[in-house]
C-alpha cells in the first residue's frame, strides 16, 4: 500500500498543495498546523481494489 510521505503508516489523504503528496491523518493534520498551511486543500485517497 502506498504510505504517507512522513511516518509511513496507510496514506487516507492526498494534498494539492504539496504536489499530491500522500498522508495519514495525524501527519497531515500536525505538519500543515505546523507551518500553518492552511490555503491546502485535500481529497480522499484509497488504493483501488
């Protein structure tokens, strides 16, 4: 399965902002705070069956 960028756990989240980037929830969440990125937008995503 692909992972997120940062910790490699299941990525749930893909980021526009970060040239499509995949993340988990929680490293999404804690890195756009962060860095306060929060003109980023998101869209589902899940590996196809």
């Amino acid at each position: 399965l692909p992972w997120c960028c940062i910790c490699n756990e299941n990525a749930t989240l893909r980021c526009q902002g970060c040239d499509g980037d995949l993340y988990c929830q929680r490293c999404f969440r804690e890195g756009h705070a962060r860095f306060e990125m929060t003109d980023h937008t998101t869209e589902r995503y899940s590996t196809k069956k």
